[in-house]
C-alpha cells in the first residue's frame, strides 16, 4: 500500500477524543462468574465457530483488568471504549466489576466509554420479541445509575445491522437464525431500544450519547441497472436501514412497512436526539446483481436468494481476514452521509477502525491505521465534524465465528499463557497521540 506512514498526522480539531475500542464478550472471561449470553449457546454448538474455540477465557480481562488499563494508560489514549456485558450485570457481583473498571479507568486518567449492547443477550432473551427492548432499558437505568457518576460518554448499540443481519438473518453469529428478511422485525427492536436507552440514559442525567452503527460504502460493480439497482439495496439495507431511524425518524424505501408494532410512534422514540454519530468502518463493498448462486464473501455465507451479491475489490491489497484496504472510501463514506443528512447529521465518532493481521511486528497494520487516520482527516477538511477515532482493538481477542484466528489487537496476546505483548503499532499509536497533544 502507499503511505504517508513516517509523516506527521495532520492535526484535528481541538477537543478530539483518541481511544481503543474492545467488548466483553470478546476479552472478559470468566463465563461462569455470570449467567450464559446467546453467544455462549451459539459457540456450544459445533461447528459454529471456525476453530472450534469459545470465549470462555478469551483474554481473561475480567481477572487482568488492572494490567490491561496499565497498558491504555502507557499507550496515552483520551478514552477507552469498552462494553457491559448485560447478562453480567444480572448476575450476583457482575456490576461491581464495571464499578471497579471504571474507577481504575479514572485514576489512570482514561475516559471510560461503555457501550451497553455489544451482542451478548441474555441467553433467555430474543431480539424477535418486543419486549427485549423495555427489558434493555431498564438494564440501562441500572448501570447508569451505578455508574454514571463516572462516566461521560455512553455508546447505547454496537452494529445492529450485524447483529440482525450476521445473528439472525444469515446463521453466522449467534444466535445462529437463518431467517432472511424475516428478521427485520430484530433491527426494529433493536432501535427501539436504542431509543428508550437514550430516554433512559437522559433521566439519569447523561449529556454524551451516541449509537455503534457499522457502515461503508457501496460500490456498484458495473454500471449495468440491476448492478447499480443491487449496489442501491444493499446501501439501504447495511446503512440507511440503521442510520435513518436515529438521523432522520423515518426508514428508508417503505421499509417501515415490513416493520412491527406501531412503527411511527415508536419511530419518535428511535430518533430522540443523539450527541453524536458513531461509525464503524472497515471496508467498502462491491455489489452486484444476484449469481444465482450460494456465495461466500469475507467469512460469510450468502444465499443465492439474496437479491444481491457481493464481489472481491480487485487491485487492492486484503487483510488476513479478506477484507480490501481502502482508506479514501472512509473520506467517501462520511463526505456522503453530510451530502445525505445535512445539518441533520450529528458530529461523527468512529468508534470502530482497524484490520486484523498476524505478528508483532505488525507494519501492514500501522500502515492501515495511519492511511485511515488521514483519511478521516481529509473528510474534516471537507466539513464534516468529526469528534474522535477509536482503533479496534486494543488487543488480540475473540473474533466471533472466526474464534481466535483473526488478530486486530494493538497488543499481542499469547491464549496459551494470557501474556499482553505490545506490537509495534502500539508504540506507533503511542507517538501519534504525543504528537497530536505536542
Ligand atoms: O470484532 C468485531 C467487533 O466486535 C464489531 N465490529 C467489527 C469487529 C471486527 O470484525
């Protein structure tokens, strides 16, 4: 890839939050110290995830927290995203460990930044049921009321689009349904969620609350009409399907139709003002007409019954996960959604950015991380107001169906002897953010 990597990272604007990003599920542990999540039925059940691994231990955060903020304090960063996992808080003691992280977060003068849903439901819950939702909000008043004495900034959802899409929809994640569309119904609920956490959140007196939302661009693959009609639903489906409720109260393409409940009224509720937007971005997608058959792209099976299907980007270099390196589309994604929404899009956050990669030496992810950083740069130059950029992740940990075999982290972690080795684009990170307070 050509890089910039070795000159300075030009300067944002002043207040701009630097931070890593993890989830529980995905770091903490300690499965048994707390009641099971879907996540956990999903991964019992073989053949579900690649290597055959759980989470059980995953990073053993939930026991190593205090040597994990060490190494967020070392590296310099403003906040620390991170997520609650709900099925700990309703466990005995399971809030007590936010307590503690939070409060060694503080004194190591890391911003603590919890996100509240990060795909580990209660095992006994269903995102098909309506609800899901009160129940989530009421999770929320607790942790906020436990811990919003601390915290200022509060994530509601990460990437519901994959949580219905990848859980529910395709049977790659848990809970493991394969339901096609019918699972629309499971971004609804999880929207209206979103919507009375944010009411939820308000009433304990938050003033800094923002959603996950999981978005990039999509490419056309020819100029042929149904290419370029496929391309169309699938921006729909992955990005206006989730930004539009919050941004705007409405869904896009008489989607709300096919939606359930009384969807205006709700509609009202999933567009209580948010302090801010936040973006996931990874990759952009190349999007053609159905081939008529099943497909895989990037790990994830597509069935020919898609009305779309998704192409390799050819010329670009890939991750270890398959994923194309395309730093200017993240310029493109956010210069697109000002031209869409206006004066009605919040200030943007990119809560999520990184690649996975093998090695400790890892040179193909500094290259990434500072190729996107000036990418974001370039889309505040543009006008967008652009408030913070978190890297995921902060180290190694669980990648969902994939297991342990895809690496995102910051620092390295060794699963047979838990040892945290940072790589060389930790230190790499480090220097940015002295060099962005100098
Ligand atoms: O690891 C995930 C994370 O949980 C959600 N966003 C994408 C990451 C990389 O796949």
């Amino acid at each position: 890839m050509a890089t910039d990597a070795g000159k300075p990272i030009p300067r944002f604007p002043d207040g701009f939050v630097w931070g890593v990003s993890t989830s529980a599920h995905q770091i903490e542990g300690a499965v048994d110290e707390r009641e099971p999540s879907v996540w956990d039925v999903f991964t019992g059940e073989p053949g579900r995830v690649k290597d055959g691994s759980t989470a059980d231990v995953a990073c053993d955060h939930y026991h190593r927290y205090r040597e994990d903020v060490a190494l967020l304090a070392a590296l310099g960063v403003d906040a620390y995203r991170f997520s609650v996992s709900w099925p700990r808080v309703n466990s005995p003691g399971g809030l007590d460990f936010y307590d503690r992280l939070v409060d060694e977060l503080c004194a190591a003068g890391v911003a603590p930044v919890p996100t509240l849903f990060h795909w580990d439901l209660p095992a006994s819950l269903d995102w098909l049921e309506r609800d899901t939702a009160e129940r989530f909000a009421a999770y929320v008043s607790v942790v906020a009321e436990r811990l919003g004495d601390r915290v200022g900034k509060w994530i509601t959802l990460n990437e519901p689009a994959e949580h219905t899409l990848l859980g529910h929809a395709l049977g790659a994640h848990a809970p493991g349904r394969r339901l096609l569309f019918d699972a629309l119904p499971v971004a609804h609920h999880q929207l209206l969620a979103h919507g009375l956490a944010v009411r939820a959140l308000r009433a304990a007196g938050a003033r800094d609350i923002g959603i996950a939302n999981s978005h990039g661009p999509a490419w056309a693959a020819s100029e042929k009409d149904e290419d370029v009609a496929a391309a169309g639903f699938y921006d729909t489906l992955l990005n206006r399907l989730f930004a539009e409720p919050v941004i705007l109260g409405e869904y896009p393409d008489g989607l709300g139709e096919l939606m359930p409940g009384d969807v205006a009224a709700d509609l009202k509720v999933i567009a209580e003002p948010v302090d801010w937007y936040g973006v996931n971005y990874y990759a952009p997608s190349l999007v053609g007409a159905p081939q008529g058959t099943d497909t895989e792209y990037g790990g994830l099976p597509l069935p020919a019954e898609l009305p779309f299907s998704v192409r390799e980007i050819e010329g670009r270099p890939v991750t270890d996960f398959g994923w194309p390196v395309v730093p200017e589309a993240l310029t493109e994604l956010l210069t697109g959604f000002r031209e869409r929404y206006g004066d009605r899009l919040p200030p943007v956050v990119i809560t999520e950015n990184g690649c996975s990669y093998e090695g400790v030496d890892d040179q193909e992810r500094i290259a990434y991380l500072d190729a996107h950083i000036r990418a974001l740069h370039a889309a505040s130059e543009a006008g967008v107001d652009v408030r913070g950029y978190f890297v995921w992740s902060l180290m190694d940990n669980f990648e969902w169906a994939e297991g342990y075999a895809r690496r995102f982290g910051l620092v390295h972690v060794d699963y047979e002897t838990l040892t945290r080795t940072p790589k060389a684009s930790y230190h790499w990170f480090r220097d940015v953010l002295r060099a962005a307070r100098g």
